[in-house]
C-alpha cells in the first residue's frame, strides 16, 4: 500500500512538474494546479477503497496533460486522453463525486487549452 501511495505521489508531482515547463498561460496553469491539488486529495481518498482505480485516474491523468500541453498536438490522441480520463471515474460518480467534478473540471479545462 505505502508503495502504491508513494507511485501515486510520483505521478502527481511528474504532472505538476509537466505543468511548471508548459507554454500555457499563467491563468491556465494557475487553475489546473488548484485542480490538481484537489485531485490529489480525493485520490488520497479513493487510494483506501479502490487503490487500483486510483492509480488509473492518475495514469489517465498525466496523459491528458501530456497530450494537452506538448507540442506538437495530435487532436486524436487528445481527445481520447479526455474521453479515457472520463470514462476512468463515471462509475465513482455516487461513491466519489467529487473526484468525478475534478476530473471533468480538468477535462474542460484541458479541452479549452485546445486539444
């Protein structure tokens, strides 16, 4: 378990750290690491109950930042980041909703940076 949380925490600052080096704006930044930080709590959360689906979220996670800030973007692979992401925590939505508003805070956000 402490090997799992300590991967999850990795990934996390992985993002965070993908973020730091983006060309996106300061606003945009500023937002996706309040959100990023709120993930990070409700995945902490989740971790107690569905550790495995945790790390999947995170996984999903990181590649749609990855896919929303690099250069150059590949729309399909964007958008399948997104659609994989979401799909990742529909089924969380009664036990963990407000893991799932994060992500679709995310998800929003990462479609208007423009992918």
């Amino acid at each position: 378990m402490e090997d799992r949380l300590a991967t999850i925490s990795s990934r996390i600052d992985a993002i965070l750290s993908m973020l730091e080096t983006s060309e996106i704006s300061n606003d945009q930044k500023a937002e996706l690491l309040r959100l990023l930080a709120t993930l990070k709590s409700e995945i902490a959360t989740l971790e107690h109950t569905h550790a495995e689906h945790a790390e999947s979220v995170i996984g999903l996670a990181e590649r749609s930042m990855h896919e929303a800030i690099r250069q150059p973007k590949d729309p399909q692979l964007a958008a399948s980041a997104l659609q994989d992401l979401a799909a990742s925590v529909a089924e969380l939505e009664v036990s963990h909703p407000q893991l799932v508003n994060v992500v679709n805070a995310i998800s929003v956000l990462l479609a208007n940076i423009g992918i």
